[in-house]
C-alpha cells in the first residue's frame, strides 16, 4: 500500500492496513503535529486532510488512506514560508495553548480550498467539530476569514 | 521561519507550524510506556493486589504498587490524605492500584487488564450533606469527614433579620465540572547519569510536580527537575493531577531506570482529575423596602470528594466573596469542605467564585423584583464602590474601584435598556421564541490572598552580544504569559522584544514561585520582572554612568539604549562595555505579594491586597419545543489594571466566557454512585464554534499602584459570570428561576 504524506511517498506493508493513521504518523514518522485529545473522533486535534478533506486520523486506518494524499499541519508550510493560514492564526492572536490547532488550521484550509468567501458562520460550521477550550473561537475564526482572501489570490 | 505579525507571542511559531512538543511528543531512547490500574470499586477495603500475571505478560518490565514506594505514598498540598498509589482503602472510582510499565504501550494495555484486585466492599457517600454527619468516615483517620469549615461573622444578621422589610430564602446547587483541556495528563520522566530525574510534563505547577514527586521517591528537591514544556491547556486543572502523573512516571523510572512516559487516553483523565466543587447553598438574604440589602445568611456545602487537594482554599473564596460585590452591614456564613466518595474536587478558573456568583447575581435580581426595583439600580444603590467596606472589613482602596464603570460599560455595549424592553417573560414572541437579556457582575480578590505564600521571582540576564534571557516562576500554560513577561521587560529595559527571549524555566533554575492559577501569572509575574529590571538598571547605571558623563539617577533607558542628559550609548555597547568591566548585568528579585490578613474565627481581615471588577450580559432566545437555548449575543468588560498584551488579554475573555457558558448550560459528567459516566468529550459537551456568537469585549484599565507592573488579572473573572448572567435571562425569558446548574428549560409539548 501507499500513502503520500505532506508530498512524500511511503510504502507500507498491507499487513498494517488495518492500524490508526495517527499511530502512524505520530510514532512511525514522528509527524507529532497531528494530536491526540480524545481518541474516539470528537474532539478534532487530530484532523488530517485526505485528498483535501478533513478526517479524523484516529478514526480512519491506514487502508483508509492507502492511495491518497494526507496532509498535516507539518505540510503546510513551503520552503520556509508560512502558508497564509497559519500567517494569520498569528496576525489574529488565536493560538493559545494550541494544542487544538493543527486540527483547527487543517479544517480552515480545507473550508478555504473549497469556498474563498466564506461567511462567519460558515468558517464556524467548518470548525464545528474542532474543540478549543482557550479561545472561546472568536480569534480562531478571525484568522480563518483573514486568510480567505489569500485563496481566492492564488486561484 | 520570521514572523511578522500584529498580534504577538513567542511561541505561537512553534504552534502553527506542528513543531511544539507537548509531553506525549517527547521520545527517548529507550523508553517505556507506563499505564494506570483502576478498581471498579468507589468504596472498599483493599485486600490484595495480585500482580503475577501481569508481570508475565509480553513486554512487562514491572508491575508497580504502593509496595515498591520508597519515600512516602501519601501526599497532598494541604492534607497528605492522597494515595499516590493506593495501599489498604479505595475512596474514589479514580483510585489507582498498580502500573504496568512494559516495552510498548498496546503491551502496558494489555497486561493492565491482568491485574487483580481483592475488595471488600465498604458503604459510601455522595452527598456531602449526608458524609457531614459522619456516619461513615472516608479518611478514619482523621475522625471526621468534614475537611474545613469557614466563616464569616460580620454584624448580627439574626437580629437584623428581625427589622427587614422582606427576607428571601432559597437553595441553590451547582455541578461538578470538567476542565476539558485537550491535551490530556502526560508526564516522561528521564533517570539521568548524575542522579537526577527530569520530567517533561503537561502542567501548570511544576513546583507541586516536584513536591509530589520528592515525597514518592523519598528524594531531595535537587534530584528531580521538571521541566517547562509546551501544555494543551489547564484551566486549574493540571495541578494536583499532573503532579500525581509525573510522580507516577518518575517513580517508575527510578525504579527500572530507564525513561518513563506516562500519558492518559481522556477516559483516564476525566476518571480520575479532580473537578471544579459541586456546591449545595442556603442562601438567605434580608433587605429594606428601600432597597438597602441588610443581613445575609449562607451554608455552604462543597463536596470536596474523596480528598482534600485544595478545597480550603476553594471554600475560602466562595467565603470572602459569598455576598457578591455588595456591601452587606450583617453577615453569617458557615462554608463547609466535606468528603465524599465521588471523584475529587480542587483547583479550576474561578475557584469557588463562580458558584457563588450564579446564586448572589440570582438573589440581587429576585430581591429587585419582590420589590418591584429595577434590576440595575438594585445592584447599583447596593454594590462596592471607592472606600467601601467589603463583608470581611476590608476597606476598599489603593487602586480603582471600577464595579459602575464595567457595569456602564456592559450595559451601552449590549444595549441592555433598549433590548430588555423584548424580554417575553414567559409570553411567546412573534417568532415563537423566549428572549431576553441577562447580566452579572463581580469584584474578584486577586491572585491568592490570605490563602497562602505569595511570592514570585524573575531573573534577567543580559548577555554581552546585547541578547537577553528572562525567566520567571510563572508558567506557561497557554495563556500567553512569556509573552506578556517579555513585552513587560521590553518596556522597562526600554529595548526591542526581539533582543529578549524567555528562557524556559526548570525547578533547578529558578525558586519556588508558586503555582501559576489564581489569575496570578500577569500579575506577580510582571511585577517581578519590573523589580529585576529595575534591579539591572541600577546596576548598568552605577557602572555606565561614567561613559554617559552624568550621575547614576540621570540615565534613562529607552530607544534601545541608554541615555544620559548629553550623551547615548547603545544598548549593544552598554552590554559590552559591562563586559570589559568585569560586570554582569544580571538581576534576580522576587516579588511579595503586599501583605493581607484573616481571622478564621471572625473571617474578618484585608483578605486580597487589591481586586478586579467585571460585569457580562447575555442575550438569548429560546425554542420552547426543545427548551433549546441559543446565545445570541454576549458583552463583557473587565478592568484589568493594565493590559500588557491586549489580543491575548481578549483571548483569556473570549475563552473564559466559552467556557463560563459551557458550565452555564451543557456541561455534565453525569455522575451515578461516585462514578463518572460522561467519560469522553462525545457525551461530556463543551461549547463549539457554532454554541457561541461573536462575543464583545472590552478592556477597562485602571492601573493599579499596588502590581509593580499596575496589571492585575483575567483568567478566572473571565469565566465567572456566565451562568448567573444566562440564569437571569432565562429567567427575563420564561418567568421561571433556575436554581441549579447546568441551566435547562424544560421543553414543552
């Protein structure tokens, strides 16, 4: 089986098929970006994109995403440049113990590949399935509408 | 990687870029997994804890308990009535018997579900009215199940009781409630070559980590290091629990030498971490037809669960500030701590003020409304204002009472007058919906108080390359507070942010500072470091003073440089120039809370050296089918003395008032027989993105004499006013009083 992870290309025994993707990436690939919080696919600080879908890494096996492209926090970023998402989670303050983060920010980009003018409550009903308990999601959706107009740029 | 940002803090980087390592990120060579036993018991005896099996399981390395401590098994911060590992008694359904340390953590799993243990059963207690009695006794040994009682004696409410015009009496009950930060407890602990143990570890006090884990080991404070890492949130509640897992970690490693990672799935941690106090309140309350509040009388009974942790100090707070921000001539009030065998209870944002507050801002509103008074002007003829006397005797002054400016404030920015005047009272509008308006207020002493030493310290060290390395005994638990240290030491040193970097600090590296809860960190951590940057300047300025030509008193330090009445030097060659001369700019100082007071017998006394003011309205509708309650808008304003980082200052508001509203109105652990049932953040609900509105905050700065720096706190007013302002919606909506919390509307068919 193969899975391509942040562009990179891995062969994995299919005999794993059936182990957690955030097992894999967590303790395989040291990718420890991706948390986490609740094991049981409610609380999002897992959230990974598979073919530019959000997906619970600790919900879906390795088989789930065999032929895919899986991208996590640590893909964001190119050649030592900021992605404009995460630009913005720091222009508007909304990281704070950020731990939910990565799920917030993978959940953010995945809502602005698909719609570059998303209204507050849509930014709000894409993130509805990340928990934060810091930020109280008014600065989290701040950085999200910031970061829209980047995305309809580079369309 | 640079950041170029308009709002700032030092480690959000590392954040949004995947690169934080939290406790479970952290390997080493070598390591091994360690995980929890439990009993399905809530009560009994411990008769014996066969390990056999388990230990022969793949992987095993050891099985761990009670048996193989060192130093001490029992500890805590107030009472030494916890069992790190329980020995003889089970008390609580969180206890833990063994660990299985094993090469992997499926493996550790595995052979956890081999250890057996032998119970006999005992009766239990899930009231703390009825453990009160002491029928049965949780701790034997300590004759009683009460755990502290507090009081106010102030006046003589009996007697005045007597000539009030209207006396209210009522009940209130508030439920436990989860910290739910995301990141679970995580503790590694690292058996180093010269004898001493580190820990990375998700918490808040590694001071307390390193107390607990002295006394599992029977080891001095030098042989165990803990150290600051990144931490996934806390909110109170990785104080005890996180020290008990990073003893339980370090244990292990000393036992088998070797690495120990120690991390909670989430039905373990909210299992066994303590929760915010399920609070039983008598709340009566006496007042003139004038409107004039003349006597209160409160019983208060926390259940403080199978161990003592920190509820004194919970209780004491309730205490101090059990008649809201009023002045009340006449009051009695008995607090009462008392064991029982549900889960435990201690630290959490708020700390016994936001149950009070949900009954007193309930009380003001059903004492307007007897006499036919306008809620607002209620509060206002009865609030604290400058030169008050507070129920303790505490007269307030010093700093700013701002109690009407936030309340002004909340009411224009919710347009409280203009949308009351929409509040159904039961009555359908014409969208078929309940409305209104709620609000709350609350003055809050800071940080610790007479609860106990308050002291912190901040070391800057000024390297010769013109770098600098600031730490303090605060901690970073996400709130931001290296941030507002580093803006805060920018400030004073007059120099660029980006020269400063805030060293993490360990145990070893700088003195006991206290725990970072209280809405403390800003406040004493900030006020440390002006102290050693005044420290420095003092210094730099004896020795510079020559190379400015002027008197020591006549340099200022700003531009990035320091300046006399005719020359400047750059900051770059004042360090250096230090060097040459054989100085080190380099200053510790510790900061002493201004001193308090407290009488336990009168519960008089000055028992905060200064406090905060905060007032939040809500508006709300209401769908009478499902009882469902939306939150439409809400408006906070907190005065904060000064706000050193003004984005993170609204985070902290935001965050409190999401999390205020989570208690206010869907949080439950669903607790039967002393157990947790609610065990995930499936059935346990916090507020989502799409539960709470936009809310509008604004920031009040009053600075105050007393913080060397004049900031003072948020953490904790932030949260405190949620549910009694939902409450009094609801009440404006339906025409019905919640008196116990979660808040629910019954839904009607």
């Amino acid at each position: 089986m193969e899975i391509t992870i942040n562009g990179t290309k891995h062969i994995i025994d299919d005999a794993r098929q059936d182990e957690a993707l955030l097992e894999f990436l967590r303790e395989d690939l040291n990718l420890t970006g991706t948390k986490n919080g609740c094991n049981v696919g409610v609380c999002g600080a897992c959230v990974v994109l598979i073919d530019d879908k959000p997906m619970r890494a600790c919900r879906r096996q390795l088989k789930h995403a065999a032929g895919k492209n899986v991208l996590t926090v640590e893909g964001l970023s190119q050649n030592d440049t900021l992605h404009p998402i995460q630009q913005a989670f720091l222009d508007k303050a909304a990281v704070q113990c950020g731990y939910c983060i990565p799920g917030m920010l993978l959940s953010g980009h995945a809502l602005l590949m698909q719609n570059q003018q998303p209204s507050r409550d849509d930014i709000r009903k894409a993130i509805n399935n990340n928990l934060c308990r810091c930020t109280g999601y008014v600065q989290i959706v701040d950085a999200i509408e910031a970061a829209a107009p980047h995305y309809a740029k580079n369309e | 990687m640079t950041q170029n940002t308009s709002a700032w803090r030092n480690d959000a980087l590392a954040k949004v870029t995947g690169k934080a390592k939290y406790a479970d990120d952290y390997k080493f060579y070598e390591m091994l997994h360690v995980v929890p036993v439990y009993t399905e018991e809530v009560s009994a005896e411990v008769l014996a804890i066969h390990t056999d099996e388990a230990a022969r399981m793949p992987g095993v390395v050891r099985v761990v308990t009670y048996r193989d401590v060192p130093g001490k098994v029992n500890f805590g911060q107030i009472q030494k009535d916890y069992q790190i590992l329980a020995s003889d008694r089970i008390r609580m359904h969180g206890d833990v018997v063994a660990l299985v340390v094993a090469q992997t953590r499926a493996q550790a799993l595995a052979a956890a579900a081999c250890v057996k243990v032998d119970c006999k059963p005992l009766p239990a207690i899930f009231d703390p009215e009825e453990g009160y009695k002491d029928n049965f006794l949780i701790h034997p040994d300590k004759g009683t199940n009460l755990i502290n009682h507090h009081a106010v004696r102030t006046g003589n409410a009996q007697e005045a009781f007597k000539s009030c015009d209207f006396v209210l009496e009522e009940i209130f009950t508030t439920q436990h409630q989860e910290h739910a930060y995301i990141e679970p407890e995580s503790s590694v602990a690292v058996p180093d070559d010269d004898g001493v143990i580190r820990i990375y570890g998700s918490m808040q006090h590694p001071f307390v980590a390193r107390r607990f884990t002295a006394c599992l080991l029977g080891e001095p404070f030098s042989n165990i290091e803990v150290f600051t890492i990144a931490v996934g949130g806390g909110f109170g509640g990785k104080d005890d629990t996180a020290a008990l897992v990073a003893a339980r970690a370090a244990l292990c490693a000393r036992l088998t030498n070797r690495p120990c990672k120690l991390t909670y799935d989430r039905e373990w941690s909210m299992r066994e971490s303590y929760k915010r106090h399920a609070y039983k309140v008598y709340y009566k309350m006496g007042f003139s037809g004038s409107g004039l509040i003349q006597a209160c009388d409160v019983t208060i009974f926390a259940d403080g669960g199978a161990y003592c942790s920190v509820t004194p100090w919970v209780t004491w707070r309730s205490t101090v500030q059990c008649c809201g921000p009023y002045c009340v001539p006449n009051v009695h009030c008995d607090t009462y701590g008392v064991h029982t065998n549900n889960i435990f209870t201690g630290a959490f944002r708020g700390f016994g003020s936001p149950q009070m507050n949900f009954i007193v801002e309930q009380m003001v509103e059903k004492a307007a409304q007897t006499l036919g008074m306008d809620e607002i002007e209620f509060r206002r003829l009865n609030m604290v204002k400058q030169g008050s006397t507070t129920i303790t005797q505490q007269k307030l002054d010093g700093h700013t009472v701002s109690m009407a400016e936030v309340l002004d404030t909340t009411l224009a920015k919710i347009d409280y007058y203009e949308k009351r005047k929409r509040n159904t009272y039961g009555v359908l509008n014409e969208t078929g919906e309940y409305y209104a308006v709620g609000l709350a207020m609350s003055y809050r002493g800071m940080s610790l108080g007479a609860e106990g030493i308050d002291i912190c310290a901040a070391i800057i060290n000024a390297q010769y390359d013109g770098s600098i390395l600031i730490e303090t005994g605060i901690h970073e638990n996400g709130q931001g507070s290296e941030a507002a240290m580093i803006l805060m030491a920018a400030e004073c040193l007059g120099v660029c942010k980006d020269r400063i970097r805030y060293r993490r600090s360990s145990t070893s590296s700088i003195p006991d500072s206290g725990t970072t809860v209280a809405s403390r960190g800003t406040l004493m951590g900030t006020s440390a470091i002006v102290l050693a940057c005044n420290k420095l300047k003092e210094q730099m300025a004896r020795v510079l003073s020559e190379s400015l030509k002027c008197q020591p008193k006549e340099v200022r330090f700003e531009n990035d440089g320091l300046c006399g009445p005719n020359h400047t030097i750059t900051w770059d060659e004042a360090v250096w120039t230090m060097f040459l001369r054989q100085e080190h700019p380099y200053a510790m100082a510790t900061f002493q809370a201004p001193e308090v007071s407290w009488d336990e017998e009168t519960g008089h006394g000055n028992a905060y050296f200064t406090w905060v003011y905060g007032c939040q309205a809500v508006e709300i509708a209401i769908q009478p089918k499902t009882g469902k309650i939306r939150l439409l808008s809400a408006a906070a304003t907190h005065d904060v003395g000064k706000a050193v980082n003004p984005p993170f200052v609204l985070g902290q508001i935001y965050g409190g008032m999401a999390q205020g509203y989570g208690y206010a109105t869907m949080e439950d652990l669903g607790i039967k027989n002393g157990k947790v049932t609610n065990l995930n953040l499936g059935k346990y609900k916090i507020p989502k993105a799409t539960d709470v509105p936009d809310f509008i905050v604004t920031i009040v700065e009053n600075p105050d004499p007393l913080s060397k720096s004049h900031a003072k706190g948020i953490g904790e007013p932030a949260l405190e006013l949620m549910a009694p302002a939902v409450a009094n919606a609801v009440f404006h909506a339906t025409g019905q009083r919640c008196q116990s919390l979660p808040v629910t509307v019954t839904p009607q068919s």
